[in-house]
C-alpha cells in the first residue's frame, strides 16, 4: 500500500467517524443515534481493519527482506515461519 493509499485509507475511516458525530449532534433524536453509531461504527471498524493489515504488510515486507538478504549471502532462504495454533 502506497503512503497516499494509507493517508487516503484512514483519513476516510476517520472522516466516517467525524461524520457520524457530526450528524448525530445535528440531526437528533432516534435516527441521529442511528446515524450516528452506523458512522462511528464502520469508521472504527475501517480503522481496526486498517491497522491489522499495515502489521500485516510490515511482516510480509520483514519476511522479503530477510530472503533477499538470505540469496545475496549465497544462503537459502529461511522458512515461512508458522505458527501453532
């Protein structure tokens, strides 16, 4: 994922939550709670989601590096790592 792709991912997650709190306060009653927790919901959500795939991509980019400094070293390259259950 590109910077802009993350700025752009998290920015809408947290524009999601800005909107929701926004509308809630504005609108009122039963369905500004309604707007409001659906906003606020899925703009956490995105951002819960978003973090778990940077971690993710950063373990994906560990791995890559380490086989790539495996085979310039003339080393076969470590094993995916798995992990029991």
């Amino acid at each position: 994922m590109t910077r802009r792709g993350r700025v752009l991912s998290f920015g809408a997650a947290g524009a999601a939550m800005v909107v929701g709190a926004v509308a809630g306060a504005i609108i009122g009653g039963i369905t500004g709670e309604a707007i409001a927790i659906a906003f606020v919901s899925v703009g956490a959500i995105a951002v819960v989601s978003l973090i778990f795939l940077e971690v993710g991509l950063s373990e994906d980019r560990e791995r890559e590096r380490e086989a790539r400094e495996a085979r310039r070293a003339g080393r076969r390259p470590p094993p995916l790592r798995r992990r029991r259950h």
